[in-house]
C-alpha cells in the first residue's frame, strides 16, 4: 500500500497550517529540501543561556527551565538532523550544561525535577520525589553520556564522568546468564532502550568497552525491543509500542525479525488517518486541559514527521 499524492498534498497542507514554527521547518527541510539552518535557527529558541533544552520543547512538558530528558530530545533531533561538529554552538551549550548542571543526583540525570510541577505537564512529568526517580532506570542518562562520549574532549572531567556513567550502565544492564540464557535485566521503560542504542552507536567507535560486551548489549536491547512491541495489532488505538517507535528504516539495528510487523504498521499508517488526512494522539493529560488542547496539536505535528519518514524511508510515497 502507498501514500498517494492527493494524501500527500492534505499532510502538506495540515502542517502549514497547524505546526508550530519548529515542525514546520523539519517538515520543510525533510520533505522540501530546504537548509537544515532554519530548523537549528528554531531550535536555538528552546535552548536556555546554561545549554540546556527546555520552554516546552518537550510538547508534554511546559517547564521553561533546563531538564535532562528535554535535552536528551534536543539530542536525538540533532541525530536525526545529522548535526555532529563537535564545535556546533547547540552541542557545546549541552555539554556546558551537562558539565555544570545541579541536576545530576546519585550517579544520573534524572528525567523529572522538582520544577516541572511549576508549569503544565503531563502526569508523567510530575515529579514526586527523589526516591522516584530510579523508576527510569538510565532513562535519559545512558543517552546523556553517549551524547558526552561522542563530542567532549577525550581527557576532560566530563568525558572521564561520562565514561564512567557508561561503564557502570552497560555492567548495569548486562549480567551473568541464568538458567535460561538470559544475559540481561529487563528494563522497565522502552524509553531506555532508545537512551541504550544510542550509548551504542557512540561507544561502536571506541575501546571505553570491549567489542564483545557492546555486542552483548546490542543482543539483549533486541530481546528487549521484541519484548515491548505489541503484537496483539487490535491494541493499536491506544498508547502501546508499536514498531516505529523503536525502527526508524531498514537498516535499523532493530528491523531484522521484525519486517512482517513493520511492513503490517505501514500499511497501518497509511489506512488509520482521520477526517484531516494526519494522525490522532491517543494520550491525553487528564490535566491542564487548555494547554494540553495546545500541545496536542504539537504532537500531532510530531506524529505527522515521524510517520512520513518512515514512510519515506520504506519508500511507501507516491508524489
């Protein structure tokens, strides 16, 4: 099943008329071969004088100031952007603030902070207490300290924490085989495994630990990533793990014995659009109800990019 020009046109269309300023210039430089330099243009906005992400930058969180998980988002964009100089006045901001930051508590970046509960947010975003936060596991620190491996100086006190917070997470997640061949622990949140994959890709390229043990990492996040996806394809209409959150193309580490149910969601894709040719967001709030009528709106400008690259990269568009 393709995507048929006419679908294209209304897609196009519903973003130039209801993204905000940021995903209408990913759209542009993705989809219309515009310069990459307007959206780095937006998204210096959302970053704050310390370097760190926030002002709602993350779309369920409308916190203004610096949090660890809004600038492990700003990361990933950056990867999906193919921004990696490591002299970018973005990427040396983020590693002013991860080098200076107050928010680093026991060993991790924590993915909530007590200033969250100052501004609409989902309920997700609450923060509740210190005690709470291992509930995230390495969510956003195994992705923080890639981020850091990847572009801070080698010999650095940042690139020597780093590399410490990336030793003791790979041993963290890896463990001796039980009875059952099992060489890992599972994590408890799918969003680890996006913060893992990416502690991979930058430790590929190093010797911080060995070939053998990143193969055992990447091994298990495979388990793991057959694990969170939902197979029962009738549970689709509400929030689950479908295979896009974690398979992005075909050569993604994660496609391999994964292609039928890929192939089952783009076709998915293309038939479950609503009366505006784009895409629902099956989450909601609960709280903050005209703010989140906003974010929703953002979101589903986000949902609309994701979707269309991976249609895109599936070659599923006729134009």
């Amino acid at each position: 099943m393709m995507l048929d020009a006419l679908d294209y046109e209304r897609i196009r269309k519903w973003i130039y008329t209801n993204a905000r300023p940021l995903e209408y210039a990913k759209w542009r430089y993705h989809f219309e071969g515009e310069s990459v330099e307007e959206v780095l243009r937006i998204v210096r906005q959302y970053q704050n004088p310390d370097g760190g992400f926030g002002n709602a930058f993350e779309a369920d969180s409308w916190n203004h100031n610096s949090s660890p998980y809004t600038t492990s988002i700003a990361i990933l964009l950056l990867e999906e952007l193919s921004i990696a100089d490591a002299d970018d006045e973005i990427i040396k901001g983020i590693l002013n603030y991860l080098e200076n930051t107050n928010d680093f508590v026991d060993g991790f970046w924590p993915a909530t902070i007590p200033s969250n509960n100052d501004y609409p947010h989902a309920p997700w975003w609450t923060f509740i207490s210190k005690e709470n936060l291992a509930e995230w596991g390495y969510n956003p620190t195994a992705l923080l300290a890639g981020f850091i491996i990847r572009f801070a100086n080698v010999g650095s006190d940042i690139y020597k924490k780093a590399v410490d917070i990336a030793k003791r997470a790979v041993e963290c997640y890896l463990c001796e085989k039980d009875d059952q061949g099992k060489l890992y622990r599972d994590l408890n949140r799918e969003g680890e495994i996006t913060c893992f994959s990416y502690l991979v890709s930058s430790l590929e390229t190093t010797t911080i630990v060995s070939h053998n043990r990143v193969t055992d990492l990447k091994n298990a996040l495979k388990e793991q990533v057959a694990k969170f996806i939902e197979k029962n394809t009738a549970n689709w209409n509400k929030y689950c793990c479908k295979p896009s959150q974690f398979i992005d193309s075909p050569n993604n580490i994660f496609y391999e014995n994964n292609e039928e149910i890929v192939e089952y969601e783009l076709d998915y894709i293309i038939k479950n659009r609503n009366s505006d040719g784009v895409w629902n967001i099956v989450w909601n709030w609960m709280d903050y109800s005209e703010q989140w009528n906003i974010s929703r709106n953002w979101w589903k400008s986000q949902l609309v990019i994701q979707n269309m690259l991976l249609l895109k990269a599936f070659n599923r568009i006729k134009k």
